[in-house]
C-alpha cells in the first residue's frame, strides 16, 4: 500500500518544474514583446536635441511671450478635431494658418497628418481615421505674420 502511494506521488516534483518553466516562458514572451515595441525614443535623434536643448528651452520662451492659447475638442462619432486659436486677450487668430500631426507615443507608427479646414475664424476642424484608440499626442503648429508657436497636446481619443 504504502509503494502504491509513493508511485502516484511521483510526479508532484514535475508539477513545480513543470510551473516553474511556464513562469520562464511567460517572462520571456512579456520581454520579447516589450523589447520589440516601443524603443523608449520619442524623436529620432535625442543626442542632437540634447546638445540644443538651450536652443529649445529659449524657443519655448519665446512661444510662451506670444501668450496664445489652443483649445482641443474630439467628437469621437463623427471622428472630427476641433481647435480653437486665441491671442493673449482671448480674441480669436483670424489669419493664421495651423497644422496638427497626430503621434501614437506607444507606438512606432508615422504620424498622422490632419488636413485642417477654418470653420470660422480662430476655429479650425478636421476628420480623422484612428488607426487605434487611446492616448495620442497632437503636435500642433500655428503661424501668424512670421511667428511661430508650436505646442503638443495629449488627448485620449476613442
């Protein structure tokens, strides 16, 4: 009776090897897939950025001083993005021009570039056809009279 018992019990040892090798495979496809996703770099070259970055922070300076604002708007049924462009006194930047790039930061996927229509002025609106949902940063580009302020807005999109 008491062989029986150690015979049937023999393979309780394998079962935690067996668990242990199904923990390892698991990890191993976790770290394959997030190695090969997303490379952690947002521009393509930091090293470059890096060496300006005094350039950078003066330019933001400069777009802070013009002290004009965007609004964002999605209307996710229609796929529709609405900004709205305002001065420093809140009145609306009839005649500038804007361009919006949208950038899937988990992704390496190219940008997406929204043909903008002015609805009226200082409003400006375009359809767009989500690939994916969820968080996406719009990279927003306003020029007026020879200036020139950039800005990037994280919105989630659905």
């Amino acid at each position: 009776m008491s062989t029986s018992l150690a015979e049937r019990g023999r393979y309780i040892p394998w079962l935690f090897v067996a668990g242990f090798l199904l923990v390892i495979a698991v990890n191993g496809i976790m770290i394959w897939f997030a190695v090969g996703s997303f490379s952690g770099l947002y521009t393509a070259k930091p090293r470059d950025r890096g060496l300006h970055y005094n350039d950078l922070i003066a330019a933001q300076q400069e777009r802070d001083a013009l002290g004009w604002r965007i609004g964002t708007a999605w209307q996710p049924e229609a796929g529709r993005l609405e900004l709205e462009v305002y001065d420093r006194t809140g009145r609306p930047l009839a005649d500038a021009t804007v361009s919006v790039e949208l950038v899937r930061p988990a992704e390496k996927r190219q940008p997406l570039r929204v043909a903008l229509v002015m609805v009226e002025p200082g409003r400006h609106a375009g359809h767009v056809d989500l690939p994916a949902h969820g968080n996406w940063d719009l990279d927003i580009v306003v020029e007026r009279g020879g200036q020139h302020f950039a800005q990037t807005k994280r919105m989630f999109l659905r």
